[in-house]
C-alpha cells in the first residue's frame, strides 16, 4: 500500500512539474508567426498579379524604350533598302551624307485629342491675346483722343465764358447798371495758376462736373445778353432788336457759327 501510494505521488508532482513549463507565451508566438506567413504569402500573390497584369501604357513604353535604345538588325527591311542605295550605318541621310543620323524622336500622344489639337489652342490663346492687345491700345488711342478733344472744348468754354462776362459788365454798364445780375455775370479775379493747373492731367468726375457746369454758365449768360441787349459774343455785335438778331445771327451756340 505504502509502495502504490508512493508512485501516485511522485506522479502528481511530475504533472505539476510539466504544467509549470507550458508557458501561455508561446502560444501568442505561435499565431503571430502564422499571421506574418499568411501576409507574406499574400504580398507575393499581390506582387504575382501585378507582374502579370501590367498596365498597357508601362508595357508600350517599355517597348518604346527598348526599341528606340536598340539600333536597326541587318535584316529589317528598311535598314536593307537603304543599304542598297548605299547608307552604311552611323552615316548621315542624304546624297551627301549630311542628314540626320539619329531617329526622329516619338513623341507619343496621351490625351483623346485630334492630331494638331494642341498647336490649334496654341494658336486660338496667342489669337486671342493678340485681340486683346490691340483693343487695350485702341481704347488707349480713343482715351488719350477724348482727353485731348475735352481740353480743347474746356479752353474754348472758357474763352467764351470770359469774352461773354466781359461783354456783359461793358453793357451792362453802359445802361446804368450798378450790379450784376449773377455775381459771376461779371469779371471775376483769375484764379492762382497753381491751383489750375494742379492734377490737370488726370480726367476724372470733377472735372466732368466742372465742365458741365461752365457750359451750363456759358449757355445763361449768353441767353441774357441776347435777350436784353441782343449782343451775340460769336458775331461780336449787337443787334438793334430781337427781329433783328435773329434774322441775322445764325444761332445761339458756337457750333451754329462753325
């Protein structure tokens, strides 16, 4: 009995032992080992498939290059014709032998369009920009033609403005006028040349407004001394009556006088 109780012991502390030795590690190893076979495998089956599914445009490229990097065989037709005519390989086409040496370079079309597309739009956008140019210089021409024609017609305003004023303080004056009727009927005080003639280049809302409003000026004051002392400044005359200025006056406008 002692002897049997002796050996079921010794063999429980055996199966003790030996479960102390499985470690839970190794079985984590063993599933990463197998996760890193499975994606090794599927990195060649990926890479398998890529070498037997190469694009079409990697693939005509490839042969592009290999064919332009290769010289003609003896035995290609072309190569042979030429040979007959006398061309010996590295010389230059021609008679002469002063022609190429070197294939025509390809350069191979990658986009749908037509042949000749991309030197057409070339051609539209330079079109284009050519237009461009030659209405900014005309509006340029038109522009610098206004602003000239403008100070002109401010000048002759002006003059006109001051031979009127000038004539109607004279008249006025002589029919015992003491005042005005408009303070600027009259002669006024020339203004400093500075202030004149500053930002004279620059056309600009002002000076539409100060243009208008001296042809707006010119027109009254003229209207006065037609009316009340039958004087026209562009005829430089004064008439006897209103039946008289206007069957002889052409008009009440500078224009009409032209």
């Amino acid at each position: 009995m002692q002897g049997g109780g002796g050996d079921e012991d010794y063999m429980s502390a055996a199966f003790v032992e030996a479960g102390k030795d499985q470690r839970p590690g190794l079985v984590v190893s063993h599933a990463v080992r197998a996760q890193r076979r499975l994606e090794r495998r599927h990195n060649e089956l990926n890479a398998q498939h890529r070498a037997r599914h190469v694009p079409r445009a990697v693939v005509e490229q490839q042969n592009r290059e290999a064919a332009l990097s290769s010289a003609l065989p003896t035995h290609n037709r072309g190569f042979a014709l030429l040979q007959r005519m006398g061309y010996r390989a590295g010389q230059g086409l021609g008679k002469s032998g002063t022609g190429i040496t070197e294939p025509i370079p390809v350069q191979p079309k990658a986009d749908r369009g037509g042949v000749g597309r991309e030197k057409e739009k070339e051609r539209q956008v330079a079109e284009r920009l050519r237009r461009r140019q030659q209405q900014q210089a005309k509006c340029s021409v038109e522009e610098y033609r206004t602003r000239v024609r403008n100070k002109l017609e401010d000048r002759q305003t002006e003059d006109d403005l001051r031979k009127s004023r000038g004539a109607c303080e004279q008249l006025d004056q002589q029919k015992g006028v003491r005042e005005p009727l408009e303070p600027w009927f009259w002669m006024q005080p020339e203004p400093d040349e500075d202030e004149d003639d500053e930002d004279d280049e620059e056309e600009d809302d002002d000076d539409q407004r100060s243009r208008l409003q001296k042809q707006e000026m010119l027109q009254k004051l003229t209207g006065y001394l037609r009316s009340e002392h039958f004087y026209c400044i562009w005829c430089g005359t004064s008439y006897e009556d209103r039946d008289d200025l206007d069957s002889n006056c052409p008009g009440s406008t500078a224009e009409d006088h032209n």
